[in-house]
C-alpha cells in the first residue's frame, strides 16, 4: 500500500487571480477538511478527554462521583495484579516490536534493493494477509498451537512427541507469537519506505571505496533507513499495549493483558474510573517507552557512523 | 529475472519465501479445516466434506449477522471515504498552517489501541445518552476507516495535474461541470478503492464493534461469541474461510484500481507508474 499522506508539496492555486472574491487559499483548504477535523475531534478528542477526567473521578454504585482523587491511578500503579499485567503488556509490546521489525527489515530491504520489476507485486503479496480479520488471524493461531491443534498433532505424526503438549497455547510466549505475525505487515511498510529513500549512489561510494557488502550495509544503508525502523517499532509498539482479542484467545490465565482489565472494569466490574485510569496509565507509560525507544535507536544510529 | 536473480544473495531470497510462509501458513489453515470431516482441527484429515458450509445459510443468527456486518459496512464506508475526499483534497491541494497537525490528528486512530479508541468513544456516547446500536458502530467504524480512506486517495489526488481543471474552467465549464467531467473521471478509480477498502474493514473489524454494538452482532461478534463452542469450531472456520476469501477478492479490486488512479494522475500516463 502506499504512505503518501505527506508527499509533494500541494500546487498553488493560480487560480485565484481570476476570482477576486474567492476566499484565501488557507480558508479554502481549512475548510475542505473542517467536517473530517471536526469529526476527528467529537470521536477522539473528546471521548480521550472524557477518560482523562473519568480517571480522577470515583464510581460510586450507579452513579459517578465527580469530586477530584488521584486513588485510581494509585490502584493502578500499586495493585500487584494492575502492575502485573502493566508490565507484562509492556514486555510483551516491547518484544513484539522488536521482533516484528528485525523479522521485517530483511524484507524490506529485499523488496527494495532485489525487487526489481516486482516490487509492487511483493508488496502486494505482503499486504494481502494482513487485510484479512484480525480475529480470524488470531483464531488460526489457536487452531495451530492448541492441544489438539496442528502443531500437536504433526509433531506427533512425525514422532517427535508422544502426547500433546500444553507448552504451546495459553502462555505469553503464544501472545508474542500471534501478535507478531499480525503486524508483520505494518512493520515493513515504513521500513520499505525509507529503504526505497536511501541513495544508491552512496552505496556504490561506500564499496568503490573499499566497503565490503557487510560493512556498507551498516555504515550507509542501515543509519540512513533508521527512521523507518524507528517508526515501524512504534507503529507496531503502541497499539499492542493495547490488544485485547490475542490474549483473550491464546493468552490464557498466564497471557492476560492490560486492556482485558480494562475491559473487565467497564464491563462486568464495572468500575469506568479505575479502568479509565488503567488506560491513560498504560497509554503514558507505552509513550515513555516509545520515547526511550527512539532514544535508543538514535544512539545506536549515531555509534554506527 | 536471471539478471535479477544474479544478484540476489541465496540467503535473503530463501529467507524472503520462508517469510511469506509465515505470513500465508496460519491463514491457510481455516479453509483446510473448514472441510474437514472432524470437529477437532488437527492432522491427519479425517475427511473431506462441505457439509459445514452447507449449514451457514440454516442459522438465522447468522443471517442477521450478515445483514448487520452489510449495513455497518456500506455505511461505514460511504461515510469515511465522503469525509476522507474532503480531507484528502485538503491535504494535497492546499496549504495553510495547521495542515500537519490536522493531518496527524485524523491518523491517529490508526496507530492508537483500539481498546483505547473504543472505550473512550463508549463512554463518550454514554454520556451523550445515545442508545448503543448498530448506528453507534457505524461511527466508530467511520472514526478507524478515514486514515485508510486518506491514505488511498491521497496516493490517487497527489500529483493530480491542476492545469486540466484550469484548461476546463477556460473553456467556460462551470465549477461542477469541471467537477464532474474533468475531476471525477480522474479520481474516480481512487474513490472506489477507498470504499472498497473501508467496507473491508468494517467487515472484519471486531473491537469497535463489540464494544459499541447494543444487541446486534456483526459478522466477527457473531464469531466472537460461537468461539466459545468448541463444537461450533468448523461451523466457525467455514465462516471464517468465506469472510476471507471476501477481503481477499475486494482487496485485490481496490489494489488495481488505486494503482489505476494513481497511474491515471501522474503527469505522463503511466511513466512512473
């Protein structure tokens, strides 16, 4: 697919030297996308401001109670079971991106420097799964790491194992797994991108002056596509935080995450306060994450040099 | 292809294929299972029937299901692609400050949790005292389909040559006879596309969903919900395979045509296609 959202700079209007009356290119522009802006705002700002406040009110029964406390984000912080779970979801979106983008970068850079006349084929064989329900990736994961799932009983058939083995499904191990394979696609994409930007000239430099193919790789071709590793482990990053189906299906009691609390409290517990404090908590902390993690990347970068 | 093939390290191409194996192997699995003879999903075949297809259209929970997931999609993505022109247009026509800032903003839905996204829209339409519904879903959906709507039609706008509609308008067209014969034809393959795109999302889209719907299941929480009957597993993958084969087909249509519009609005025809 394309990331086009910010490529060539708009064509000025010309037009309007004809049309004394026409209102300013920026009004013009400003409100073509004020109905998309304004929808943006009723649906997310708001509703995020909304939990914001939420999370400092308390719930009282039936009703809310509106008088200012920050208790829900002690329970949060300090609730072995809520910092539990913080933590494995970090762990967890922290390894999963990790892996998605060390798994992604050789393909990207495949597609990029070997594609040839079939980039945009291979592009479109890498997209095509990933359009499919989530859910129905995720259901096929357990169908073939349960107990009497595909991989059970294949290795049985070939006589590795004796009896089905437990170890496969129900474990974070399972989660990373799923989760992995399911943003594998939108890991690749940024890193493709910004492959695709890196001069070939510079390369071609690297080894006439006496760069081997490794150390070109490392010293031209990796530090210049660093940004598209940087946001591909964030794309990828942020939102497993958050996931809520892949734990609730292969995840088991030892997989659960932060977002089935945060299910449970506006559902059967039916505590929206707390759980709004759960969701701003684990948004802050993923961003701090994601903020150490750029940090780090951009080191790396710099020691590459 | 033998020049191709005579640079490309052994390694990175068998690693490439390994790749896709993963990425394809699990989603094959579904259809395989889907005509087995055997509840349980596991090797070797017990045998091969359609018997679990066969049942799908004797389920009424699974009709409304589809009439439900139908009408959430096509509004959904007539919805979301109406405010994605505008925006797009915006974005790749114009420029006035703010216009990043916007731009990220009406992304966002895309890189946020959707958990996150859907709980805080729950509360959000709580308060507001609308009754949750299939309508209440159709918003959400609109919310997480415009980032893809943006991305398909700025790949189609971009680049789009603003002489023709001058040309047109200079030979006396009105504003909407440019519009409709100058504009239009142009853009037309990428807005197609980005309904396509949107109904496919909407189709598969659980979460926002499960958590905006009152009574009404869409296709995927009906899914959700028959999960929980180990027996209902075949039933369930059968769906699932037909859900699949769906976003492939209407996916693969979008792909062409946004390629199309794309190679329609480069400046030569094709030269960079």
């Amino acid at each position: 697919m394309t990331v086009a959202a910010e490529g060539s700079p708009p064509l000025r209007m010309a037009g309007s030297r004809r049309r004394p009356l026409l209102q300013s290119e920026a009004i013009q522009g400003f409100a073509l996308i004020s109905p998309t802006f304004v929808y943006a705002l009723i649906l997310l700002v708001l509703p995020i401001l909304v939990v914001i406040a939420h999370s400092f009110w308390t719930q009282n029964y039936l009703t809310i109670d509106h008088t200012f406390t920050l208790e829900n984000y002690r329970i949060a912080l300090t609730e072995p079971i809520y910092r539990d779970l913080l933590w494995r979801s970090l762990y967890i979106s922290l390894t999963v991106s990790l892996l998605t983008v060390a798994l992604a970068y050789p393909i990207a850079y495949f597609i990029s420097f070997h594609g040839g006349r079939h980039k945009s084929l291979w592009l479109f064989l890498i997209t095509i799964p990933f359009w499919t329900s989530y859910l129905l990736r995720v259901m096929s994961w357990k169908v073939i790491l349960g107990y009497n799932g595909v991989l059970n009983s294949g290795l049985m058939g070939l006589g590795i194992i004796d009896e089905p083995s437990t170890a496969l499904l129900y474990n974070s191990t399972a989660v990373i797994i799923t989760l992995t394979h399911a943003w594998a696609t939108f890991a690749i994409l940024p890193i493709f991108v910004s492959v695709e930007k890196v001069d070939r000239t510079l390369v071609e430099a690297a080894t006439d002056l006496g760069d081997g193919p490794l150390r070109s790789f490392l010293r031209v071709t990796l530090p210049l596509s660093a940004p598209g590793v940087i946001s591909a482990a964030l794309i990828v990053m942020i939102p497993t935080v958050g996931d809520y189906v892949t734990p609730k299906l292969v995840g088991g009691k030892d997989g659960v995450m932060i977002a089935n609390a945060i299910q449970a409290q506006f559902g059967k517990a039916s505590n929206w306060p707390l759980g709004a404090a759960l969701s701003v908590t684990a948004m802050i902390i993923v961003s701090l994450m994601a903020g150490g993690t750029v940090l780090v990347f951009r080191a790396l970068q710099r020691l590459a040099r | 292809m033998t020049a191709i093939r005579r640079y490309l390290p052994g390694w990175l191409s068998s690693y490439a294929v390994l790749y896709l194996l993963f990425l394809y192997l699990p989603v094959v699995f579904l259809p395989i299972f889907s005509v087995n003879t055997a509840a349980t999903p596991k090797f070797p075949l017990s045998g091969v029937t359609l018997h679990w297809y066969e049942d799908l259209p004797r389920t009424p929970a699974l009709i409304d299901a589809t009439w439900n997931s139908l009408i959430v999609g096509i509004s959904a993505s007539i919805l979301s692609t109406v405010l994605g022109i505008l925006a797009a247009r915006s974005i790749t026509r114009y420029r006035y400050p703010g216009r990043r800032a916007i731009n990220g903003l009406i992304m966002a839905p895309l890189v946020l949790p959707e958990v996150i996204v859907a709980i805080s829209m729950l509360l959000v339409m709580l308060q507001l005292g609308l009754s949750l519904s299939l309508f209440t879903v159709v918003l959400g959906h609109v919310l997480v389909c415009i980032p893809y709507s943006m991305t398909v039609l700025t790949s189609g706008f971009e680049g789009f040559d603003r002489s023709l509609e001058e040309a047109s308008a200079d030979l006396g067209e009105s504003a909407f006879g440019t519009f409709r014969r100058v504009t239009l034809p142009m853009v037309a393959p990428a807005i197609i596309s980005s309904l396509l795109v949107c109904f496919t999302i909407s189709l598969d889209e659980f979460i926002i969903a499960f958590f905006l719907t009152g009574t009404e299941a869409t296709l995927p929480i009906y899914i959700w919900g028959q999960l929980r009957f180990a027996a209902k597993l075949p039933g369930v993958l059968a769906l699932g395979t037909l859900l699949l084969f769906a976003s492939f087909l209407l996916m693969t249509i979008a792909e062409i045509l946004r390629r199309r519009a794309a190679r329609r609005t480069q400046n030569e025809g094709g030269l960079y296609a």
